[in-house]
C-alpha cells in the first residue's frame, strides 16, 4: 500500500477574541485566524478534508478534520518516495 500524497493547506480557524468575559465596545474587525499544516492526506471529499501527521500501512497518527468552507488553499508536495537503498 502507497502512502497517501502530503499537503500543504491554509485553513482560517475559529478563534476566541477576548481573554475575560468582558471587553470594550468600540472597535470590532474581523481578522482571519490562518493556520497553515503540513500532512498526509488520508480523505479529500465534497464536504471537507482529513490529514494525519504521519502514516503506515496499518496506523495513522491523530486526524485533524477541516470542512472545505474552511480551507483557503491546499497544494500537493508530492508522493513519498522509499529511500534509496544505500
């Protein structure tokens, strides 16, 4: 079994604002909470992504699960290739 491609994708993550239950009200903009990850990926559907940060044909390290409306940008690094004999 090959293992899967690896990617480099973008995703804008949730995040809380304030640190104490209160805040000033006065200014309020939105700034996007990128996050960038490298990893193998293990599904790629119509509603979302998984990647793991390490694979073998029987396990796989912990997956993270981001819906596609999160994702900004996935570009694929390629196939792992076995190491050359020496």
């Amino acid at each position: 079994m090959n293992p899967p491609p690896v990617v480099a994708v973008v995703w804008e993550d949730a995040k809380v604002i304030d640190a104490g239950p209160w805040a000033n009200n006065e200014q309020h903009v939105y700034k996007p909470h990128l996050v960038h990850q490298v990893g193998f990926l293990l599904s790629h559907t119509d509603e979302g992504i998984i990647l793991s940060q390490a694979w073998h044909p029987e396990t796989v390290a912990a997956r993270d699960q981001i819906p596609l409306g999160m994702l900004r940008s996935m570009t694929v690094l390629g196939p792992v290739k076995p190491p050359r004999k020496r």
